[in-house]
C-alpha cells in the first residue's frame, strides 16, 4: 500500500432521529429507521461481509449515531422491524407470484433482498451493532461517533452543553463497541472554534469539517483540503473533497440521476390496487410509499411514462459508474502526487441513506468501487483516518473557521424564521439542567433517576433534526411536538424536583418513553463531567 501515490477516505454518516414510540402499536414515522435498516445498513453490512469472505482489501468509517444505536439495541423496535420485514416478505412473495412478465424479475429481486434482511438480522440476533463490531474488529472499518442527539453545537450557549453532547456520546459508544471512539462526527459537520478543545479533552483524535470549514482557516492550509490539519487544542480535521461529492451527490450532474436506476419516487403503495395493498399500509389505511418501487428512472418523463426497472441494467449501470469513479481518482491523485510530498488524502463524506434508500444500488455501486481498487488499479489505496494519523503524525495546525456542511455552509438551515422559536426554550431548559447538575452533587434514589431523565429530556430536544426538518417542510407537525414535548415532560420533572414531591408514575412514563441512554448520568452537564 505505500508505493501507492495517493490514499481515498471514504466516510459515511449514518444517523437517524430518536424515533420510538410504545405508547401506539402502529407508529409511521418508526418506518423511517425500518426503511433505513432493509435498504441501507443491512445492505452496507451484506457488502462488508463478501468483501471480507472474498479476501478484498477495503476500509471506510462510519458513523453510528448513538439514537440510531439506541433504535439497533432496543427490543421493542427489532421486534417491530422483524414485524415490518416479515410483511414486507410476505407482500413480495404475492407479487412474485402474480407480476407480470414485464414486472416479474423486479419482484423476484425484492423476494431475495429481503429474504437476505431477514437472513442477516435473524443470525445476529437481532443486534445488527454486533456485526459492524466484528467489521472493526477485523479492521476493515473504523466506527466513529457523533453527537449524543445530533444537538447542532454552535448554536449551543454554555460548553457544558456541548461537552454533555460529546460525554454521552463517547459512553454510549464504549458500552456498545467495548472501547473508547478515537473519531467524531459532529452534528451536520457544525463547527465553531473551541468546539476542538472539547473533543481533545473527552479523549477524540480526529473530526470532519465541510471544504470551507479548513479552506478558510487560519492560516490558509498548506495542502488544501487533501491532508488534515491539527486545531489548536490538538485534534485533527478532515475536510471533505467536493470533486467526490458532486460526482455522487448531484441527481442531475451524478451518478444517481441515470436512466437505468429505479425511480425513487413511484411506489407500489400507490400502484397496486387497494385491496390488494391495505394489509400492508399503516391501520389509518392511507396509501403511502411502503419501498417496493417497479420503475426505472427512464428520463425527464411523467411518472406514469416510466418504463419497467430491470435490475441487471442497473447493476450495470453501478459497475460501470464504479469505474468512472475509480479511474477519476486514479487521475485526480496522480495529479495531487505531483504538487505535494506527501501521499494526497481524498476524503469522501456522504450520508449513508443516500446508499441504498435514495439510490437503490448505491450499496451494489460501493461494493464495484472496493473490489476495483483492489484488482483494476495500484495508483491509490482506501485508509482510515486512524492509519492515516499514524502514517503523518506530524499536520499543519489550522483554526478552522465556523461553518457546516448545510446549504450555503453556515448555520442558517438550524437557525431561520421557520424554527428560531425552539431557541430560547432549548436554552433556558439547557441552563436549568446545567443549574441542577451542578448543585446536586450526589443525588440518590429517586431523585437520581428525575435528574438522569431530565438530562435525557435535554439532549433529545436539543437534536438538529427537529429544527432541520421545520426548515424542511417535512414532517414539521411532528418536529415541533416533539420538542414541545421534550421541554413539557423536563420542565414538569424540575418543578416536581423543586418542590420536594415527584410523581413516581409521571417519571417512570417518561423513562417508558424517552430510554435513550440507559446508563446516562447527569453529572455530565457539569464542569468537571462524571467523576470516575
């Protein structure tokens, strides 16, 4: 590997809100993470283990978020995957029996696909987590963590608050992966300076910045964004290489957009007829999107002109957009090789739900990309940012400039006229909680677990999510109660705290609901955090 010329960093950020509600047996917005586990991590997980199997040398990082950990390891919510994939087997059975011949060899793939989901889930037992802990173990991939609840940390006033979003974080992660993260993903790559000194302190290496975040510190770096460099509290930044992104993200310009790919946007829910698909929609009976989709892209047509999805055109389809991406980094390194001296670093930062569950084959395009650097090429090689630390240990220190990775880079999606309001409330209930922590130095009983659930509380209102999709348009009804509930359920529990007279039922109904974190303790809304 180190005769190669330059090195590829792939990185994919896999998060999804806090969504889990055993108040209802039938919750829609829980189809999120169900849809995001049969189309995106399962298949990432299928990947991985062939590569490996097959002795092909990959890396990537990944982030696991701790809300979507915490919706992995909960019994309840595999019990309702397994639920949700074993209706989903069930549909696509009928339709493989009864397609048309047009349709036929679509749904003969959905049969397989989800046959393999079930396959997988039901060996590991459920605990999809234990196979990408066999992944890092092997060292295949690095797993990093991100902010305990996604919480947008600029836009946070007191560094106790942010430091309670990085303690969580880094706890939740050892109980789930038996060691301590070495990397971060910060909330929507949100920076601000001083954020470094808290990620050193908490025992960090490395994080991710957007281009401009590293382009436009100071002093302007040495290497653009193809090396990281060192902040001044000593951690290092990663910087994500736009030539990469344009080329996967753009559903115009990219890759995703071809013709061959399925079409995101015609569903089966809507298609088949109604009796046929009610068993499988929600128990309000509304038809809605459930996943299965038998069209292809086609082109700039109407939705009822697309032509039928052939699955083997856009397995092509991904083999050869594969090709193009490896033969453009072999281009792009070599060029890169011969203005530094040092082997260039390309960092490419995706979510990971673009694979799989916006682009279908995104999962069928990443495995191509592995198998192709190993076999078609010896111009670079894939690293982890661990191995790449530990290869150039010595990096330009940099104050990177506040910035995100939102649209026009800064914090303007998190903070507009469509979510301001959630501000002042996230603050006041932030400081009443960094008030109580610090007071109650060694509280017991009872009262431990209101002040534990009230930190709880905290952390699930201060998610970007809620204000992310408030700005969005989507799903804002159910943004907006959910932090109005967040604030309603700690400002009850504080002034039940206060008054010496907890309500015993109203608590553990929270603890019922709200069971993020399960080992959490308050003290890390304080200065000094949890004393060991």
């Amino acid at each position: 590997m180190s005769g190669n010329k330059g090195l590829w960093c792939l990185v994919l950020h896999a998060h999804l809100p806090y969504i889990r509600h055993p108040e209802h047996d039938d919750f829609l917005e829980e189809d999120w993470f169900f849809e995001a586990v049969t189309e995106t991590y399962i298949p990432i997980l299928l990947f991985s283990e062939r590569l490996l199997k097959e002795g092909v040398r990959f890396r990537y990082t990944i982030n696991l978020s701790p809300p979507l950990c915490g919706m992995m390891k909960d019994p309840l919510l595999q019990s309702r995957y397994k639920r949700h994939l074993g209706k989903m087997i069930d549909l696509a059975e009928k339709e493989a029996a009864r397609a048309q011949p047009a349709f036929h060899p679509v749904a003969k793939m959905y049969e397989g696909k989800l046959k393999a989901c079930r396959n997988l889930f039901e060996r590991c037992g459920g605990n999809l987590l234990s196979v990408f802990k066999d992944l890092q173990d092997a060292g295949a991939i690095e797993i990093i963590t991100c902010c305990a609840t996604h919480g947008y940390l600029p836009l946070m006033t007191d560094d106790r608050a942010r430091a309670a979003q990085v303690r969580a974080a880094v706890a939740d992660y050892e109980e789930t992966f038996g060691r301590k993260p070495r990397g971060i993903w910060l909330a929507e790559c949100a920076y601000s300076p001083g954020v470094d000194a808290i990620l050193r302190k908490e025992g960090i290496r490395f994080f991710f910045l957007d281009t401009h975040g590293i382009l436009y510190g100071e002093p302007r770096p040495k290497y653009g964004v193809f090396a990281p460099v060192i902040t001044p509290a000593g951690t290092a930044a990663f910087a994500r290489d736009m030539e990469t992104a344009h080329q996967v993200w753009s559903a115009e310009q990219g890759y995703p957009g071809d013709a061959r790919y399925r079409e995101f946007y015609r569903d089966l829910g809507y298609d088949l007829g109604y009796d046929e698909v009610k068993p499988y929609l929600h128990s309000d009976g509304v038809r809605r999107n459930i996943g299965m989709k038998y069209f292809r892209i086609t082109g700039k047509t109407p939705m009822d002109q697309k032509e039928p999805y052939n699955p083997d055109w856009a397995r092509d389809a991904a083999g050869e957009h594969a090709g193009n991406f490896v033969f453009n980094r072999t281009q792009q390194v070599q060029h890169l090789a011969g203005l530094m001296d040092r082997q260039p670093l390309v960092v490419s930062m995706y979510d990971a739900e673009l694979f799989g569950h916006w682009w279908y084959e995104g999962p069928d395009f990443l495995e191509y990309i592995f198998k192709k650097i190993h076999y078609d090429q010896n111009v670079f090689d894939c690293i982890t940012p661990v191995e790449y630390l530990d290869r150039y240990p010595t990096n330009q220190m940099i104050e990177p400039c506040a910035s995100s990775w939102g649209d026009k880079g800064y914090y303007e999606v998190w903070l507009n006229g469509a979510n301001d309001w959630v501000y002042r409330h996230l603050h006041k209930i932030t400081d009443k909680m960094i008030h109580l922590a610090e007071r109650e130095k060694n509280a017991q009983g009872t009262r431990l677990r209101a002040l534990n659930q009230m930190a709880r509380e905290v952390l699930l209102a201060q998610a970007s999510d809620w204000a992310f999709l408030m700005t969005a348009g989507s799903a804002t009804q159910y943004s907006c109660k959910r932090t109005k509930d967040h604030v309603h359920r700690f400002l009850t529990l504080e002034r039940e705290f206060l008054s010496g007279s907890l309500n015993e039922s109203f608590l553990h109904e929270c603890e019922w609901k709200d069971n993020i974190f399960p080992n959490i303790n308050y003290r890390i809304f304080t200065h000094e955090g949890v004393l060991s």
